[in-house]
C-alpha cells in the first residue's frame, strides 16, 4: 500500500506524524486534508488506510479523531521493506 502512486501521500502522511509538533497531539482528517489541499473524504480514506495496516493509532477526542503513528509497527514495516518485501 504505500509502493502505489498514492503512497507518496501516505509517506507525507507519516512524516508530517513524525514531526515533532504532531507527533504528540497528532492530526485530525481536516488537519491533514488542509495540508494536503484534498477533501476531507480523501484525507480520511488515507488515514483509514493506514490504520487498517496497523500504523496509526485512531484517538476520539473532543475536535474529532485523532491519529497518531505507531512506532512499533513502523519499525517492523520498514525492516520488511529493507529485506526486499
């Protein structure tokens, strides 16, 4: 999922999650729909995505979901794309 053409935006994505102003609070699906300059339908599809793969952590909270990346599982993703997954 992230080696499609739409993996660039999911990259951006767990970057931007990264960062150290986001990493903490996360980002809501308007959040990263600004950022994006997409609809927030398509921002949410994004997160939903990536959720689904184990590597954002959904949080209801009083502005909305938020998400946040989850390390754990980044690090076992990215030891499989090093061994050529």
């Amino acid at each position: 999922m992230l080696r499609t053409p739409a993996g660039g935006t999911r990259l951006r994505i767990l970057g931007w999650l990264g960062e150290p102003d986001t990493a903490e609070r996360g980002l809501t699906a308007d959040d990263v729909a600004a950022r994006l300059g997409v609809p927030r339908p398509a921002a949410l599809a994004h997160l939903r995505l990536l959720a689904s793969l184990g590597l954002l952590h959904p949080t209801a909270g009083d502005d909305g979901t938020r998400y946040r990346r989850d390390e754990i599982r980044l690090a076992e993703v990215t030891q499989l794309f090093r061994k050529g997954w």
